[in-house]
C-alpha cells in the first residue's frame, strides 16, 4: 500500500490521507540527485565495487519504466538489496551515496511489495533488513540522513515483518530528537516519517510510551505553518485511534493548543484535522471521567463556540461536517450537565485562569472549598505548580486568590497549605511587579494569616 493511500483498518471512513511531502527543499534536492546519474564505471575499474554489483546497479539504472524495473528485479531477486546496501557501505563520497538512497526510497515507493527484498537478503545473511540503514542517520549530510530516514520507514510500514524492538527505540528516540531541536527545512519529511509509523499499532504504543507525545507537544509550541501543523497534529490522531493511549492522552493537555488552532485555521484541512482529533479523544478512551474531563477542556477552550461558528460554513469534505455535529451535539449535551465545580476544576486543569464567576462565587467557594482536598489535593497542587511556573499576571492573581478563598472557607487547610509549602510560594508573590498580583498575594497572606480577614482587606483598599 503505497503512503498516498486511505490509511486501512480504521473503524470510519474518513477521507484523511498520509499526503505526500509537498513541495520543499527536500522535494527539490531529490529532483537534483536523480537528474546526476553515477559513472559506475570508474568504481568498477578503481575496484570500488565488485562486477556483480556493477552488473546489478548498472541494469537497474538503465531501466527507464516501472515495468523495465520489475524485470531487473526478477532477474536478481535478493541481489538487488546486497547490491544497493554493499554500495551504501562501502562508498563514501556523499553525491554517490545520496543517488543510492534516493534509488532505494524511489524503488520502494514505486512498489512496496519491494521491500520484502531486504527481509528476504536479511533473513539469509542472518541481519537485520535496517542494519544497511540505521548507520547511515549519523551521516553528516542532511539530505542523506532524511533520505535513509524514509527508507527505514517504509521498510518498517511495508515490509513483512515489524522491527525489531531495539531498532524501533533508537528510530524513535532519533525522531524525537529531529523534532524538539526545532523547525528545519527537513521537518516536514520526519513528520511524514512518523506519519507512516503510527499507522501501525505498535509503533503507536512505542511512540507513546518513549513519551513521543511531549515532543509533538513541543513542535506545536513552535512558530510553524500550516503544513507542520497539520502533519503533527495527524500524529496525534493517528495515536488516539489506540484505546489505552487515548486514556493518557490528556496528561499532555492539547486541548487548550488544539483549541487554539482550530480557531486560528486558515486552511479546511487543518481544521479537519482539529476535529477528527478531538472526535477521537472523546470516541476512544472508553472511560467515562477521562471522556468528562477532555469535553469540559474543550469546552472551558471555547471549541464549542468555534465549532457553532463552523457549522454555518460549507465544506466539501463530509467527513469534517459530519464530524462538527457530532461534536456540538457531545459538548452541547456535556454542557447541560456541568456543574460549578467542573467548570472550576476543568479551569484549572486547562492551565488558562481566567475571572470566571465562579473564582468571586461566595456560594461556590462555600460548598466546594473542601473539594480541592480530593484525589490527594490535585486542584491545590495544579494551583501551586501554575503559581510558581505561570509568567501571566492574570494566571498568578487569579490562582492566589484561590488559595485565600480556599482557606477562608476551609479553615483546616491552613495545615494543608504549610504541609504543601504553598505559603511560601505566596509570600513570594508579594514582590511582583504586577500590582494585581501584589494585591491578591497580599490578600491571601491575610486570610492565610489571620480570621478577620474582611477588615483587614477593607483596610489595605482604603490605604
């Protein structure tokens, strides 16, 4: 199955593709190196390269269609691997090596069914089908590096055995670290990599558990455009078709980014994208607290407001119509049944503090104040963590007036508040430079401080 096509054995029909790599920098230097064929000869004659391999890469050169390529194949069968790894190995001019890998990733896209060449050679030389590949990543050539990086993956989409587990950990890890180190002319084609990849399950799981979400998390943080965009963000759709991943996905908190996105697209297919992704994070996980906790985000984020705006748009792929509906109905229906304190504790989960209504609630803060102690005092510790890593001073005022509101009507959580070390991470925030933080910091110490705290505050707006 060739990368362009519908990816298989998903339960919906969607018209979502693996795209080809558009046109980039990447696209254009292969269009040089096939345009620069190799003087094999001149190897031949310096030794470089033994006769049968000369014999083998001449013939497949000089076969100018697919059908002419499929005869030179089913001359040499398994040959044909030996021959284009033995000159990967033992050649070392780069503008050689560069014609190889692009002959080898050509030949495989061409038919995949080519991959099984490899294994076949692999099996009776008792290696492994990436052996002639992997070593080729720490190349310094860039345009090799990538290029070796499409092979490695359509060997391991393609072929007919998975790769091994070893060789699967150091071609994510090294997928990983291409991502996090920035956007690059190459980062497209390691999206498209990866892109492949997760179409197999486990190659999913792998991803996921070398903790390969953080590092789409990190490319969405970068300026990028929408071509990036919607790459990474297939990743993330293709991860969530996995139950047990989509149970976790929400550790790494993308509503609030996707949210975002969705808003901001310019391009259908990236708002496509959005909304498959965000149906599948409510579809998959099968828990219903997990399901709960990504519809209020989603809804704390606005995605409902942007999706009813969306719905009066007309679009010609079904797909995304269809699937808008299906998330204005689920989010409209979650809606009706928030409660003050979900809309609190999703609030707080998103990262984005806003004044809500329910921060200045005295009724809320009443009857929930206690509840910030479940589940080991997670909502006070969310509270602290943004306290202490949070540069908005809307985020800081806002989560340290929630501490003193916290105490005020839970006078027990005094204890709590020393034991976690939250006071001090206050007392703090009585040097900002932002004067709504400083005021709402100083508040807090009082109620953290005193019981007559409404006079005190009284006093401190009077002075």
């Amino acid at each position: 199955m060739s990368s362009d096509q519908l990816l298989p054995g998903f339960s919906r029909g969607h018209a979502l593709q693996l795209s080809s790599v558009p046109t980039n920098s990447m696209q254009a230097l292969t269009v040089a190196v096939r345009s620069n064929p190799v003087h094999w000869q001149s190897y031949l004659n310096s030794q470089m390269i033994s006769p049968e391999d000369f014999q083998v890469i001449c013939a497949y050169d000089q076969a100018k269609t697919h059908a002419a390529r499929d005869k030179v194949i089913a001359k040499h069968g398994e040959n044909c691997a030996r021959t284009f790894i033995s000159l990967m190995q033992r050649i070392s001019k780069e503008e050689t090596v560069k014609y190889v890998v692009t002959a080898v990733d050509d030949m495989l896209a061409e038919d995949p069914g080519r991959s099984n060449l490899f294994f076949e050679y692999a099996k009776k030389t008792r290696s492994s089908p990436w052996d002639g590949f992997m070593n080729l990543l720490n190349r310094q050539n860039n345009f090799i590096i990538h290029q070796t990086s499409r092979i490695i993956a359509k060997l391991a989409c393609w072929g007919k055995e998975k790769m091994n587990r070893k060789d699967l950990v150091f071609y994510i890890n090294w997928i990983k670290h291409q991502l996090v180190s920035g956007v690059t002319d190459f980062t497209q084609n390691i999206l498209h990599c990866l892109q492949m990849m997760l179409r197999v399950p486990e190659y999913r799981i792998a991803f996921f558990e070398t903790d390969g979400m953080a590092a789409l998390m990190t490319v969405l943080g970068f300026k990028c455009g929408f071509q990036i965009q919607y790459q990474t963000i297939f990743c993330i759709w293709l991860l969530a078709f996995t139950p047990e991943i989509a149970l976790k996905l929400n550790q790494y908190n993308p509503v609030p980014v996707l949210a975002d996105i969705l808003g901001e697209a310019a391009k259908e297919k990236v708002t496509r994208i959005v909304a498959a992704t965000f149906r599948n994070m409510i579809e998959k996980p099968g828990d219903i607290e997990v399901v709960k906790t990504i519809s209020l985000a989603m809804i704390h984020c606005k995605v409902l407001k942007n999706l009813e705006i969306l719905q009066d748009k007309q679009f010609a792929d079904e797909d995304l119509t269809e699937d808008i509906e299906y998330l204005v109905e689920h989010l409209t229906a979650s809606l009706h049944d928030l409660s003050s304190f979900d809309e609190y504790s999703s609030e707080l989960k998103s990262g984005r503090l806003d004044w809500s209504p329910v921060h200045k609630s005295e009724k809320f803060w009443r009857e929930n104040a206690i509840r910030l102690n479940e589940k080991n005092h997670e909502l006070l510790k969310i509270l602290t963590n943004l306290m202490e890593k949070s540069t908005e001073p809307l985020i800081l005022a806002v989560a340290t007036h929630d501490i003193g509101e916290y105490v005020r009507h839970y006078p027990r959580g005094k204890k709590i508040i020393d034991q976690l070390g939250i006071k001090q991470i206050v007392m703090k925030l009585l040097a900002h430079q932002n004067s709504e933080v400083k005021y709402n910091a100083l508040i807090a110490v009082q109620k953290l401080m005193v019981h007559n705290w409404e006079y005190l505050g009284k006093q401190l707006v009077s002075a």
